[in-house]
C-alpha cells in the first residue's frame, strides 16, 4: 500500500485485558480506548500484534464476558473506513471467527508480509519464533490441533475459563520470577532478534514488528533492517508508529496532546 500524505500505521500489543484483578483491567482497557481514539483521527491502518487479552476462547454461540468498550471501539475504528489487522497471541489463540464477522477485522495466526511504501514489513505476535523454548512449541501444536480446540469446547464456558485463567496466571508468575521482561538480554540471546536475523539470510524485510517478549526494544539488524519490539500495556504503554519514511517506537502518556 502506499500511505498517503499526513496519515501513519500504528502497531500496539500485549495488553492482557481481563488480569490482574477487574479494576486495574478496566482502567487498562480505558486507556487503550482513549489512546485509539486519538490515533483514529490520522491511523491509516492500525495492527493490534496480539494477546489483547489474558484469555480469549470462542464457543459456537458464547464468547467471554466483557470488554465491551475495546470491542465497541474497534469496531467503530473499521466502521469509520480504517483497516484493523490482528494477531492471535499466545494468551488469545483461540480465535475462529467473531472478528472476522462482527469487527470486520482479519485475524492472523502466522507471521505475515506487508509492503508499505515499498518497504517491506514481517509482523508477528512472536511466540514460539527462534531458538529454545521447546515445552511452549509443543504445547503450542497441540493448543492449534482442531481436535484439542474442539474438545476444549465441550467444556462449560464457566469451567473452561477458570481452567484457562488458572494456567494463565501461572504462566504469568512464571515469566515474573525469571525477570526476563527486565532486561535487554543482547542480540545473541534476544530469542525474536535471533529469529530475525536467520530470516534476512534468505529474504530482506526492512522492518521486523513484533510483540510477545513485553520490552520496549528498537534495534538495527545490519545496515538496512530495523527490529522492533512493542512492549505491553501492562508497565510501559509502548507503541511503533510509521510515518511512511521511519518507524519509532513511543510511549503513550495521557499528557500527549489530542
């Protein structure tokens, strides 16, 4: 596509609606709104790189309780002619297609490819991408497996979530006492950085766009490909913004003017 004059794609991630308690998650979930509402008036297409929520599983005719104003503004965002993308993540990978349906959002379950004024982007939520973290990657197989997802939704929505919320939470405590979300952990050992750099020996992309690893990271890979790293909602209220020419990451406050 080509971005006209004055207009920007944003891309946003890891906001974990639904934890840690419902408050804290409202109060999230309300700055999120307002920060769209701000980029709506100059977004020419926005990507939400996944794990809006904690949890997310779509039964035939139920969907989780909630999140009323982040769906309604969505949906008001691609109503109004603006181009939502988004990616599953690893908290909410059991999409089918109420997006698709009620948000007109496509929803993307792989990395994918986009070029933007002849630049090409790779965007991804990130998980289970590069080296390493082979109990995830099998988990992950078998969390895709239609078979797996359809037995899960034999499972009352009201035991099927707290089954789900449980692990959630101790997947998150899990990544809290590693304290890898800390730290910059070099490019050696930056997992998603790693993945990257095998890409570009066998194809270039200008821009590598992914979420998951919760750190704020913009990095240059060689001489003429830029990696970044959106962060999350829940500490740093990070963003990446392109204005046709450069990509920077940023960090939304409440102070930025409207």
């Amino acid at each position: 596509m080509e971005l006209a004059a004055n207009k920007k794609i944003y891309f946003l991630s890891d906001f974990h609606l639904g934890v840690p308690t419902h408050a804290d998650s409202m109060e999230r979930e309300k700055k999120l709104v307002r920060f769209l509402d701000r980029i709506k008036k100059d977004a020419a297409q926005i990507f939400v790189v996944g794990d809006l929520f904690d949890f997310w599983y779509e039964y035939r005719s139920v969907v989780p309780k909630g999140y009323v104003r982040i769906l309604g503004k969505l949906a008001e965002i691609t109503d109004s002619g603006i181009p939502v993308h988004f990616f599953v993540g690893n908290h909410d990978m059991w999409m089918n297609n109420y997006f698709q349906q009620e948000l007109n959002i496509p929803v993307y379950f792989e990395p994918a490819a986009f070029d933007i004024n002849d630049k090409k982007f790779l965007v991804g939520h990130g998980d289970g991408l590069g080296p390493g973290d082979k109990g995830y990657k099998f988990l992950k197989k078998i969390f895709r497996n239609p078979i797996c997802q359809f037995l899960f939704g034999l499972i009352p929505p009201y035991l099927g979530t707290g089954v789900a919320s449980y692990f959630s939470r101790k997947s998150r405590a899990k990544a809290m006492a590693t304290k890898t979300d800390d730290h910059f952990l070099g490019e050696d050992k930056e997992w998603l950085i790693i993945y990257s750099k095998e890409v570009l020996q066998q194809k270039h992309y200008d821009y590598f766009v992914f979420g998951h690893r919760h750190l704020p990271i913009d990095i240059k890979l060689g001489s003429n490909s830029q990696y970044v790293n959106l962060g999350d909602w829940l500490k740093y209220c990070t963003y990446a913004e392109y204005d046709g020419t450069t990509l920077q990451l940023k960090y939304y406050t409440e102070t930025e003017k409207a």
